[in-house]
C-alpha cells in the first residue's frame, strides 16, 4: 500500500476524523488508500512511529495562498467504503510515497471508529502508545 509521513499531531487529526485535508507542496495522480504513518519526532498526545489508519484520498486540489502554490489531499470520512483504522503499525518513515507490504496491514474489527466498539479499541491499542 502506498504510505505517507506527517507529523504525528496531524495524523492523531486524521484519526479522530477532524482533519480532512493533507496539504502538500507536491501533487501525486495516486487516489485511494493512502497507509498515514506518524512520523517518530516526538510530540505530546500523540503516537509516534506508528500507523494507525489509512485515509482514502479522493482527489487533490491546487491552492494558491497569496505567495505559493500548495495542493489539498481530500481525505473520505471514516464509514464503510472510505477511510479506516487499522491496528497500529509501527512503521520507519520516508520522504514522499512510499510503499508497505498491504500483508502487514490488519483493518480493525469494525467500520465506524466513533461506535462504542471504536472507543474500546482506541482505548486497548491506541491509548497505551501515546506519548
């Protein structure tokens, strides 16, 4: 699967679903699922070194701020079809796209992150690796 190095508070932003935008200097014509992997630069509140979700990218819009070009990564709501946890993964980063075998990569047991089932598995797996 193709991944994705941020920092680790905009990838804690992308899972809890309130970050629905990546923005990047550079486009890619990739759509799809996108592995987002924290980067290890340690930051409070936040899991560091690890995957924990894989956004869909659903398109990719050039912006313009006044001084420089950036492009929007449109990230798919986390719900059936779109983006999805996954067990938490932990993962080196790199510059750009970069590829991890899809065999490592374990969905979690349920479709909707924010049910009730969500909230024991982020308290199992994802709370103990916070920072």
């Amino acid at each position: 699967m193709k991944a994705l190095s941020i920092h680790p508070e905009y990838g804690m932003e992308i899972l809890s679903g309130t970050k629905t935008e990546e923005y990047r200097t550079w486009t890619t014509k990739y759509r799809g699922d996108l592995l987002i992997c924290n980067s290890a630069k340690k930051t409070r509140g936040s899991v560091v070194g690890h995957a924990l979700c894989v956004a869909k990218i659903t398109g990719i819009e050039e912006r313009y701020d006044g001084e420089q070009k950036y492009y929007a990564w449109m990230i798919a709501p986390f719900e059936e079809g779109g983006s999805y946890w996954i067990e938490p993964l932990k993962v080196k980063g790199q510059l750009k796209l970069f590829n991890v075998d899809d065999r490592l990569i374990k969905p979690a047991p349920f479709t909707n992150p924010f049910s009730k089932a969500g909230e024991q598995w982020y308290q199992e797996k994802i709370a103990p690796l916070i920072y």
